[in-house]
C-alpha cells in the first residue's frame, strides 16, 4: 500500500520539473499552455508528456528539443480552432 502512496508523489514530482522546465526555457509556449488549460497544471502536463500526431507520435515536451516552434505553431492552432 505504501508503494501506492510513493508513486503519484513521483509522478507529480516528475510533472513539477517538466513544467519548471517548459517555464525556464520556453517561457512563451509556457504561458500559452497555461493559458489555454486556464492554469491547470495537470492539464498541462498531460497535454505535455502525451503523444500526438502533428508531431509525428511525439510529446511536445520531447518535441521542444527537436524543433519548439512545432509545439508552440501546434497550440496557436488550438487557440485559433485550426485542426487541419
């Protein structure tokens, strides 16, 4: 029961970094995350470390090393209602 208790500490421990990282060296895509998700960090890390299909099957968190304006280019588009 006790491992139980130590894992969502982990994992929120693990989605503190990603945003204070995302916060730290993206700042622009940061406030347009927070925007979007009204501030919800748990939206946030989620939209973050998911998936998605704009990117090829990455996460935009693993897409701010490749190429960041990707991930901020994804969320104006989320934003302005475009999916295509």
């Amino acid at each position: 029961m006790s491992n139980n208790n130590s894992k969502p500490s982990v994992e929120k421990h693990t989605n503190l970094t990603e945003l204070e990282h995302l916060k730290s060296e993206h700042f622009d895509i940061y406030q347009e995350l927070m925007n979007q998700f009204k501030f919800d960090d748990q939206m946030c890390q989620e939209w973050l470390t998911k998936p998605k299909r704009p990117l090829q099957g990455k996460s935009p968190f693993e897409q701010l090393s490749i190429d960041a304006d990707e991930v901020m280019n994804m969320l104006v588009r989320m934003r302005t209602g475009d999916f295509s």
